[in-house]
C-alpha cells in the first residue's frame, strides 16, 4: 500500500455525538456534516450521525445529496439562499433557512411558499461573518414574522468568535449582546459550537451546532480530542518508504520547520530523529495548510512499516511521493 488512505470510524463518530449529548443534555444536537463532513465523507458521516436531532449544510447541494440518500432528519442550511430558484428547491426539501440578511428576506416576501417554512433568523454579536447587527434584528424578525404563510417556526441563531480561547472574554460580550435581543421572545436559540460545548454551558441553549467535537478533533490548543472524552473519527493509514535524518537547526523541505530537538529513535536498520512536538504543527494548522487535501482534521496517522512502532510524536516520515507526514503514533 503506498497511497494515504483515510478511514473513517463510524463508532467512533457516534460515541463523539454520544459526548456531546452528555456534555449538553438539555439541547438538542444539531450535527455541522457541511463541508464534506469536514472531510469524512457527507453521507457516510450523516448515516452515522443519523440520531442527531437535526443536520447543518452549507449549501444547498449538500443537502439534496443527503435528502437524495434518504436522510428525513432536519436539515438547516446555515448560509441560507441565494436566488428565488434556490428557495424553491429549499422548500421543496422542506428544509430549514438560515436568513442572515436583508436580500434574503426579500426573497421570502417575493416567494408563494406552499407550506410554512422553518426559519433560523442569524444574529451577528460578535463575529462579523454573518448576521444582523443587533440593531437591526427586531425590525427583521418582524419582517419574517409578517411573511404568508407565516413561518412555522422561527428561532434564532448566532455563532460565537472565540469560544476556543476560554480566557477570552469576547463570548461573554457576544452572550450579553445577545441577552437583551432575545428576552421577551417566544423563540429557540442556538448558539453554541463544539468549543461552547465543551466550555461554555451557558452557550448551551435550546440547539447546540458541534462539528469539530463529532470528528475527534478538539477546538481547544491545549488539549488534544482524548482528553475530552472524544474518539478520532478519522485515521490515515500508508506506509514509509523513506526515513530522513535531520539535525537540529536543519529546516523540512515543505514544511520549513526547523529542528528544534533530535531524539534518535533507532529502528532494525533505519533510524529516524523526532522533529518537534506533531501536536504543536497540528495545532498551528500549518499541517492543514500544507496538505489540506489529506488533513481536513487532525487525523492520526497509522503506519504500517515494521519499525513504525518506534517512531514517536513528531516523527518526519515521507510516505509517497515528496510527502512529508509528521507522524502521530498511538
Ligand atoms: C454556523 C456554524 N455553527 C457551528 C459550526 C461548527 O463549529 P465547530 O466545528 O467549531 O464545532 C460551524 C462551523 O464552522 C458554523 O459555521
């Protein structure tokens, strides 16, 4: 075998929505599976997550792919849509709009839906991607409220910046911008991801939106995916076919790091020398950012070369063609 292969842990994916239930037992669980389920494959991902209480895509592709492959769960589009096609096509799959701007209501205004559509009116306290500003989010939750057929649910939604860095008190600002605009409002809420998850319980609320927590991966720089009780759903497998032996002050050809510790670890006739903590590339996403294509998490790496029981965290292998993995080893 020499190509990288992933394989994806459907166990595993369960037990993780199994933590996040545990972590927030009050909410209900609304599994992020956009993006390609972060690289784990959208509909093999969602088939494992089936028990969630409802699925976030991005795009509206993603969702006829899961609706085409017999997925009835809720389905939030978090981006919303975009034309009045769009809308239809929405409708039509029954599933649930994200409406975080003023064209897109609009849009609802222009459009004969032909049942009550559910509707997630995004409020930006904070992060500046997407949503209303809190001044104008009573002027269009009256908006939606007004639309015929009136919507048959409508909840809010918005999407804490830092929640990864607990020091940070930016989400404790975002909370208190949000406090008053909901108070009074007969509406669901949701607002955490898998950092608020894991560290912010009062971000629970009504829905909790994890993705990161499904796939293993921890959002916090200081604790990797098993220290919170999370599996990781995604491990790459191939072989070595070389070694390098690298000395300190040496950089990688890639990844332009350099040496900052040489621990020889000898193997029958190979020896390789760990770099620095894989942890830390990991982390810094530079791993991501060289090799998005074969890293979209933080995956494990297994190896199937004999003496790969003695490499360590950090190891540089190169395992195809001018690839260069940082090896994890369990
Ligand atoms: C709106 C929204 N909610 C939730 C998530 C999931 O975030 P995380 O992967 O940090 O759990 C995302 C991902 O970017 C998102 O865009």
């Amino acid at each position: 075998m020499r190509l990288i292969r992933a394989r994806i842990d459907s166990a595993a994916l369960r037990a993780n929505l199994r933590a996040v239930r545990a972590r927030a037992p009050h909410s209900r669980v609304m599994a992020v599976v956009k993006a390609n389920a972060y690289g784990h494959g959208l509909v093999p991902a969602a088939l494992a997550l089936a028990d969630a209480d409802a699925f976030a895509v991005a795009r509206l592709e993603e969702a006829v792919t899961l609706r085409d492959h017999g997925l009835r769960r809720r389905m939030v589009l978090l981006e919303g849509v975009f034309d009045a096609a769009q809308l239809a096509q929405a409708a039509q799959l029954e599933l649930d709009l994200v409406v975080h701007q003023w064209v897109q209501i609009a849009l609802l205004e222009a459009f004969r839906a032909p049942r009550p559509l559910s509707l997630w009116l995004k409020v930006d306290t904070g992060m500046n991607r997407l949503g209303f500003r809190p001044e104008e989010f009573r002027a269009a939750w009256q908006r939606l409220r007004q639309l015929q057929p009136a919507p048959s649910e409508l909840r809010v939604m918005t999407h804490l910046a830092c929640a990864d860095d607990p020091d940070d008190g930016a989400s404790a600002e975002q909370l208190q911008r949000l406090q008053p605009l909901v108070a009074g409002l007969e509406a669901e809420l949701s607002i955490a991801n898998s950092a608020a998850i894991l560290a912010l319980p009062q971000a629970h609320a009504h829905w909790v939106r994890p993705g990161l927590a499904l796939y293993g991966v921890s959002p916090f720089i200081a604790q990797r995916g098993g220290q919170l009780g999370l599996r990781a759903a995604m491990t790459l497998e191939s072989t070595v076919i070389a070694l390098r032996d690298i000395g300190i002050g040496d950089t990688t050809e890639q990844a332009k790091f350099t040496v900052e510790r040489a621990e020889s670890v000898r193997g029958e006739q190979q020896h390789v020398r760990c770099l620095c903590d894989v942890q830390q590339i990991v982390d810094s996403s530079s791993l991501r950012r060289l090799h998005p294509h074969l890293l979209p998490t933080a995956a494990p790496l297994r190896i199937g070369w004999p003496g790969a029981a003695q490499l360590r965290h950090g190891s540089l292998v190169r395992i195809g063609c001018g690839t260069y993995v940082f090896a994890v080893v369990d």
